[in-house]
C-alpha cells in the first residue's frame, strides 16, 4: 500500500452509483449487468498480469442513494455520448444521456484507480447469465481527461492525482501539516482503542498507524465509515494532503462522538430491556401454565365481578374515571405480578364505599325520638333535653350544621348508648370508631398507597363497614388522641369536624375526595382537658358526672336487669334479683361513676343462674307448645354436658321460650350467700375507711382521675434518720412539691400546733418522714391534695387518727391558705359512693356545687375551708389539737 502506483493513461472505467471507492479501501462488487460483465472480462478475467480500472462515481439524477457495494451498470449502451471532453475546473460533473434508461448520468470528475484482488465467475441458471464477483482495493485518485466508450463499456483518459515523493518529502516539513497529522493520529488512536475495547481484539489495527503514511491513512479511515455520498465525494476531491487530514479528522472524531453516544443509549436501553424482555418471558410462561391448568377464568370472571360492582357503586363521574384507570392498569398485570392485590384491595374499596347510598332520611318525629331517649336512659333529663334541641334545629335546618355533641364523663356513664340512640331517633345506621390512643396522623387519613400495607384511615375504613354514607359516626374517646412525631390525628380530626372541609375529605390511600358532609359526628371523651382547643371548638360538651347510688340502682332494675336477663335467655319467671341485693352488688363490689361493672357483675349473676337452668333440665316439665329441644344447644350457650345430637331450633321460638321451657315451679331469687358465691367475697364495705385511718398519720383525699372521682388515701410514717423527706406511690413534680410545702407548713407551725416543745425543737430531729400515695400503680400528680397531706402530717405528729368519715381535696400554699381546685362533683360524687358522710372543700368551690345532685348533697355534709387551720379543724374528732389548747 506504501509504494506509488504506476497509473496508465488510460482505464476502463467502472462507474459506481453513489458510491466512492476511497484510496485504501478494499471492496466487494457483483458485477451483472453486461457493460460490467464486459469490462471485467476484458480488463481482468482475460489478462495474464492483473490489470487497475478506474472506479469514477456517478450520481444518478433521481439521487437514489444506493448503498452497498454492488454495482449496477447505470450506464451503457453505444448510443452514449463519446469522447465527452473534460471540463474541470468549469463543472465538477460530466453529463451524459442515456437512451436506454433516459436519464441524465453526472459523472464525476474524479475516480480511484483499482486493483482487483480477487475474481470469481459464476454462471447464473437457468438464464445462463455470467456475473463475476470481485473484491477491489483502492489505489489512488485520478483525474478524467477525457471519457470515451470501449464497446459497451467507457474508458477514460487519466492522470494520478498522487504526490511524488520529493513533494510529499517537502510537506512532511511544514508545521501545519505536522500539528495536523498529529491531532489525526490522536484522534484515530482514541477510536481504535474504543473499538479494540468493545471487541475486544488486539492491537493490530495500532500498527497501522505506526506504518501507513497519515495521507493514507486518512482515506483508510474514513473509508470504513458509514458517511454520505457527498461526505465521500468531498473526500475523494480532497487531493490536498492538509484538507484531507483534517476533514478525516473531523470525521473519525464525529465517529468517535457517536459510539459513545449509542454506547451509552445501549447501556441504559439494555437494563430496561432485558428486564421488561425477561418478565414478558415469564408472563407468557405463566400464562400457559395457568391455561394448562384451567385457571385463567377465575381471575377474569373475579375482575369482571369487581368490575360490575364498581358500576353500581355511584361513584362521581371524576372518581369514576380514575377508577377505571386503575381497573385498566389491573387488567394488564398478572395476578403474581406484584402490585396486583394492592391495586385490587384499593379497587374493591372504591367499589365498597358508600358513594350515595344513604339511609332514607326520614322526617324527624321529636316526641318518638324523646320517648326512645327515655326509654333506653334513666335519669340524664339535661343531657337528654339537650340531645331533643339538637335534634330539633337538625329537622327545622338539616343543612345547617351545628357543633358537634361531645359526651365527656368516666366510662360506663351512657355517653356510646347515648349516641346510638340519637342514632335511632334519626333512624340512621351507626358506627363507633375507637380513636382511643390514635398517636399516627396515618390513622385518621390513611396510609399512602406507595407504603407496603398501606390501609385506609379508620373513617373511611369506617364508612365502608357501615355502607351508607349518611350514618351517626361516634368518635369514641376523642381525648386519647395524642400527637408524635408521625404527625397529629388532632388536626386530621379538626378537617373532619369542620363542615367547610369535610366535603371533600382526602383519606392518602384512598387518594380521591370522600364526602363528609352527610355524616352525623358525635364524640366522647372522659376528660375535657386532653382536648386540643381547636377541635373543643368546634364541639359542644355535654358533661355526664355519673351516678349516685340511687340513680344506678335504677337504672339497674328499669335496665339492666332486663337486658342482662334477655342476653341469658332468661326472664324475671325465672330469676330475680332483689332491690337490696342489687345495692349489695352497688356497695360492695362496684364503686364506680358508670355502671359498667355492676352490668357485669348482674351478668354474672343471671350467667351463674342459667348453668343452674341446665342442670335442672331433667327435673323440668316442657311446656305444651313448645317443641322438645336438646339439651346440648344450651349447654353450648351455659355450660358444658354430655354428648348428645344437636338439632336446630325451630323458628319462632325465642329465647324466652327457651326459658320457660325449663321455667321452675318457682322463680330463682338472688340472695346474699349467692351474691358471695357468684361473686366472691366483697371487695368494698363501708368499714374500709374506718379501717384505713385507724392509725395517726393516714388521711383521706379526693382525687380525679379519667374514671372519675376517686377517695385516694394518703399515709404518713416516720422513723429514725436524717430529716430526709421520702415520697413514694408514682407522683408528678406537682404532688411532690406540694409535699414539701406541707412539711414545711407543718415545720414552721410546729409549736402553735403543739407538736413541738418550743419554737428552737426541729420537728425532724433523728427522723425521716416517708409519705405514701396507696395504689402504687397508678401515676397520681396535681395540687389538690395539699390539705391532705398537711392533715395526715398534723396527725402523724400529733399522734391523732383523723375522722374515718370525713374526706378532704383543696390546693393550700405556703402561708396556709386554701385554694379552690378542679372537678369537685365528680369527688363529691365518689365521696358519696364511698360512703363518707362529711368533705372538706375550699371555700372557693362552693360555686361547683350547683353540679352536684340534690340526693347527693343532702346525704353530706360539705365543709368549706378558708385556710388549712380550718381543714384541720374538722378533720380531727372534737376539733384540732391546738384549738383545744388555745380554748384553755
Ligand atoms: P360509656 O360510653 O360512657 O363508657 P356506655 O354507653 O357503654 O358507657 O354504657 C355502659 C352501659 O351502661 C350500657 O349498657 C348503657 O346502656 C348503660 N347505661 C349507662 N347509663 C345509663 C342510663 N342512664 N340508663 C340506662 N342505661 C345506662
């Protein structure tokens, strides 16, 4: 390839249709039609020696690039024009017509001299045509002098375009040539190590550049790229060495350029491809199998069913879209396919939510909601008086929307029945949503979808379970909700509670609007105070203090009893409980402000009687219309037995059927030694307080705890030591001071209240006093019980037992004054239930006392307190140590 070509004057010429043969390049050609054939039979088959043709661009006038290197004759015939002169230098192309395919041929005015490498002759059947198959190597550029023809084929007048070696030798030495051939060579290096990488082939192609002159390499180069024909003409016409290098430089760096994009195109494409190729692969696998196995219907009759369901769901048209989207998209994926049940979970919900179905709201009745209230609660004539306004405004304006009714009180005071009889009277369905140490934001609004086992938040949850979208919602316990750091369910709620925001509630998983509106909120809490203000705003509180022992010892008979009874399949024909031996249960085993537990206890009773039913069966005649019933089914329901068949009951007969099948001659009375069998020994008598303070040091207080009022003992010791003061039974800060400003209270008064000889004797010499708050476990905190503690300290040193029936509760500073303090009728209350006749209160509260029930206060006897002098007054049988001393 070094050496200089010998160029003869004259060549055949081999026209090649969009195509450039460069210097350098080797190619493969087929020749076929009969010029070509001609020409390479006349110039190569046939001779001895291998001769060089001209290879000489033409551009055919319809410009259809051909690509490739085969060649059709584009020219020839006699008829073409002959000894055609040149006219470089004027027009860079020849013109010549062509009879046969009456097209204007362009010729080039610059072609590559040839050699044929290799010749191979075939014979095409059947026709009997010969073509030739020849692999060609450039040489070097020529100019046409002169184009004639040479029968069917043209030759051409020529001269080589090549440099002589005393020219090149003097170009080798200008500078720009060498700046030139060296960033060429850079560049070329740079490719073909790209390229040696990717194909990871050896460094052959680098010895090229060592050994070929740069002006030839520049054509070898270019001349194995993909260029376009006039990319390539310019190429072939680049006869300056200089231009020539750098138009190949520019090419072999467009090149390079472009193998890094595509390589970088292929790595991202081949990730992507190769792994959406894999699970269409394992999709097409799975969905054969599962044909195989007959199971592909069941999941498309199932979407199918969905599909329908979500039809009749009424979804708004913009939710109704979105959801077909989401069913769309369903459709697509394979039920192993993760993602599938999440998206079929979300679709069923959509489908389950009660878009418009509502409960028929019908024209509200006052007097039958009244009367309904009336029935299923005792006493509560406030509460219910306020529950019949509400009522009322909601029929004269329903689309008004008032505050939201909040039941506050200890537990077990009516607040969730009473809901759900305003539920009742509104003839709408109910639902009670626990919100009772709700701390995550997420379970009011919902999770989003993206999380794994994201679930709706408990409304919605709440709404799907209730199906319609108009039912009274009790938001139960709406105190316990505190808020972290996963957000604040608070102010989830307040948009739930604000009708402004409400009709278009976002739950994030379920990621469409919901309306609200329609909904009846009630709320319950046990305490006020846990509230957050903003949403307190929005509510109206209606405060239900508990029972006294009367008014639960009514409620016991007018409902308790008959529903517990009802509940046991039993009835008054067959147990009774006795008025005082339901004032047994009140005083000695519950004390509390509801009458939760005293349901549980008359449970138990009627529980404890119906085994007693079973065991009498045997002995019991069946009653005439009833029809005989095995005794297994109640046994499943009372107690367990022998085995027998089970029969189905027939219909219509009820549960007091039941009962009286085995109805005794006599009806079951409940009476004490029952009472303590069924229930144990009694947990409370009215001998615990006498008991507790039997020793000096012991007093009693009121505390407020979230079930209510509480009588809460405080017990004082002393013993040898250092004057430490040692406080135990889980207290806040605020009761720990509180201690301390006792003891100092009682310090300083220590003579006045004849505790000490003189005023020099330190009360604590060689002593420590620990205080006690009894019930260890529960955490105990607030001010109120200062006059309680000074009480027990005053009687720890004088000696004295305080009154066993006086209780006291009052906040007291420094100097002994008496400051008012919170929730006195629910201590009142618990004072009354604990049987304690006489309480101490500051003076300040009297205004709370309009709260407490008349029953209640005439069965006491309140004493007010201005200063602590005064609570220790009273709480000493026959007044205070000192007092007497001072009467002296
Ligand atoms: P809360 O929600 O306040 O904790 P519930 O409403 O669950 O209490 O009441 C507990 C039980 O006591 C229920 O069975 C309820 O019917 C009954 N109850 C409470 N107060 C009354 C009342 N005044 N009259 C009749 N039953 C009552």
């Amino acid at each position: 390839m070094g050496e200089s070509v010998e160029l003869p004057s004259r060549l055949a010429i081999l026209p090649f249709r969009n195509k450039v043969l460069l210097p350098g390049a080797i190619i493969r050609i087929r020749c076929t039609s009969p010029s070509s054939v001609k020409l390479v039979e006349q110039e190569l088959w046939q001779r001895e020696e291998k001769g060089l043709i001209g290879i000489l661009p033409v551009r055919d006038s319809a410009e259809t690039a051909t690509s490739g290197a085969a060649v059709s004759s584009g020219v020839g015939g006699e008829s073409a024009e002959r000894g055609l002169k040149n006219q470089a230098g004027i027009s860079d192309t020849h013109k010549l017509d062509s009879k046969n395919q009456q097209e204007v041929i362009h010729w080039h005015n610059r072609g590559v001299a040839a050699r044929a490498l290799h010749l191979s002759r075939g014979v095409e059947k059947p026709s009997g045509r010969v073509t030739y198959i020849v692999v060609l190597e450039g040489l070097c550029r020529f100019n046409v002098q002169e184009l004639s023809t040479r029968g069917t084929y043209y030759t051409a007048r020529v001269t080589s375009l090549d440099m002589n070696k005393a020219v090149m030798e003097l170009i080798e030495q200008d500078q720009e040539f060498i700046a030139l051939s060296r960033q060429f060579k850079a560049t070329a290096m740079e490719l073909i190590s790209i390229l040696e990488q990717k194909q990871k082939t050896g460094g052959r192609t680098k010895v090229l550049l060592e050994t070929v002159p740069v002006h030839k390499l520049a054509d070898i180069f270019v001349a194995s790229f993909e260029i376009s024909f006039e990319e390539q003409l310019s190429m072939l016409d680049a006869v300056d060495v200089k231009i020539r290098l750098s138009k190949a430089t520019e090419l072999v760096d467009r090149h390079l350029q472009s193998i890094r994009v595509a390589e970088k195109i292929t790595q991202k494409v081949e990730g992507q491809l190769s792994k959406s190729q894999k699970e269409f692969l394992l999709r097409q696998q799975m969905k054969a199998i599962k044909e195989e196995l007959g199971d592909n219907d069941d999941e498309e009759d199932d979407l199918v069913a969905l599909e329908r369901k979500m039809e009749g769901a009424g979804m708004p048209a913009s939710i109704w879209k979105h959801a077909l989207r989401e069913l769309r998209r369903l459709k697509k994926m394979q039920p192993q396919q993760p993602g599938y049940n999440s998206s079929r979970v979300y679709l069923e919900l959509l489908a389950d939510l009660p878009w418009e179905k509502a409960s028929q709201e019908l024209e509200l009745d006052l007097k039958a909601a009244k009367e309904r209230l009336d029935a299923d609660h005792y006493g509560l004539s406030k509460v219910k008086q306020r529950i019949i306004e509400y009522l009322a405004v909601r029929k004269l304006k329903p689309e008004a929307r008032g505050p939201v009714l909040c039941f506050v009180g200890p537990p077990g005071v009516g607040k969730t029945s009473l809901a759900s009889s305003i539920a009742a009277a509104l003839d709408r369905k109910f639902i009670r949503i626990s919100l009772g140490g709700v701390k995550d934001e997420a379970d009011i609004r919902g999770h989003r979808r993206t999380y794994i086992g994201s679930m709706p938040g408990r409304l919605i949850d709440g709404l799907k379970r209730v199906g319609v979208r108009n039912p009274v919602m009790l938001l139960d316990e709406i105190d316990k909700t505190g808020s972290d750091v996963r957000g604040d369910p608070a102010s989830a709620l307040l948009e739930v509670l604000d009708p402004e925001q409400n009709k278009t509630f976002n739950d994030h998983y379920l990621n469409v609007p919901f309306d609200l509106s329609k909904v009846v909120f009630v709320a319950t809490a046990n305490r006020m105070q846990p509230i957050p203000p903003p949403l307190l705003d929005r509510m109206e509180v209606i405060e239900l203090p508990g029972y006294t022992p009367e008014e639960k010892l009514k409620i016991a008979i007018r409902h308790l009893i008959p529903r517990v009874l009802d509940q046991h399949g039993l009835s008054s024909d067959f147990l009774q409980i006795p008025e005082d031996m339901v004032k047994l249960v009140i005083q000695r085993y519950t004390r509390e402000a509801g009458v939760r537990n005293l349901e549980r206890n008359l449970a138990a009773l009627a529980r404890a009687a119906a085994v007693k039913v079973a065991e009498q069966e045997h002995l019991v005649p069946f009653a005439k219309d009833v029809q005989r019933l095995s005794s297994p089914l109640l046994d499943g329901k009372l107690a367990e037995s022998a085995e027998v068949e089970m029969e189905v009951i027939p219909m219509g007969v009820n549960n007091h059927e039941i009962s009286s099948a085995f109805m005794a001659a006599s009806p079951m009375v409940v009476d004490e030694p029952m009472v303590e069998k069924v229930l144990g020994p009694p947990r409370y008598d009215d001998k615990e307080t006498a008991e507790r303070v039997a020793n000096p040091g012991v007093s009693v207080g009121l505390v407020w705890t979230a079930v209510g009022g509480e009588v809460q003992f405080v017990e004082a010791t002393s013993m040898a030591g250092k004057g430490d003061l040692h406080l135990t039974g889980q207290l806040g800060d605020v009761i720990k001071e509180s201690a301390q400003i006792a003891l100092t209270w009682v310090r300083a008064r220590a003579t006045e209240l004849k505790l000490a000889i003189s005023e020099e004797t330190n009360l604590l010499e060689g002593r420590d006093i620990h205080i006690h708050f009894p019930a260890g476990a529960v955490p105990k905190d607030g001010p109120s019980a200062g006059v309680t503690l000074v009480t027990s300290l005053v009687s720890l040193f004088s000696k004295k037992r305080v009154r066993a029936d006086t209780a006291m509760t009052g906040e007291m500073t420094l100097r002994g004054m008496v400051l008012p303090v919170g929730g006195v009728k629910d201590k009142v209350l618990a004072a009354h239930r604990y049987g304690i006749k006489r309480v101490i209160l500051p003076e300040r509260n009297l205004k709370d006392l309009v709260e407490v029930p008349a029953t209640v206060l005439s069965s006491l006897e309140i004493i007010f307190a201005k200063r602590v002098e005064d609570v220790l007054d009273h709480a000493f049988e026959g007044g205070c140590p000192w007092r007497q001393h001072s009467k002296l």
